[in-house]
C-alpha cells in the first residue's frame, strides 16, 4: 500500500510542469491570434479572445478561432461592441 501510494505521488509531482506549460503556450498562441485581429483593423477594445476548455467552447456561443495545449483548450472570439 505505501508503494502505491509514493508511486502515485511522484506521477503527480512529475505532472506538475507539464500543468504549467500549458497556460503559457495558450497565451502565446492567444496573443499571436489577438495581434493579427488587430492587423485586420479590429480595435483591440472591440473584442474579447478566451481560452476555455474544449468542453465549453460549443457552451459559449461565441467563434473558434485558434487551439492550443495539443487541442485541449479552444480560444475563442467575442465581439464586444461596435468601433466608432
């Protein structure tokens, strides 16, 4: 029982920079998306770009516009409000 017990405590240690990575690949992908939307001519107040899990990318309504964490989280386009 304790060998199963230390075992299982070193995958969760072990896992723990894989976790890491992966909010600061999202950003990077996030933000490449965020500078080409402006490049387009969309003001940067005039939208909203999110990372959300795959299960609630369909939930938000909102455009799929990028993936990231080898397709484990969706980033998606919001249109806050019309550019003046």
């Amino acid at each position: 029982m304790r060998k199963s017990r230390w075992l299982l405590a070193l995958l969760v240690v072990g896992s723990l920079p894989a976790l890491a990575a992966v909010p600061d690949s999202c950003e990077r992908v996030r933000s490449d998306i965020q500078q080409k939307i402006v490049n387009n001519g969309v003001a940067e107040s005039a939208f909203t770009l999110d990372i959300v899990p795959n299960d609630q990318a369909e939930q938000s309504g909102a455009q799929v516009v990028g993936h990231c964490a080898n397709d484990t989280f969706k980033i998606i386009y919001t249109r806050t409000d019309t550019p003046q």
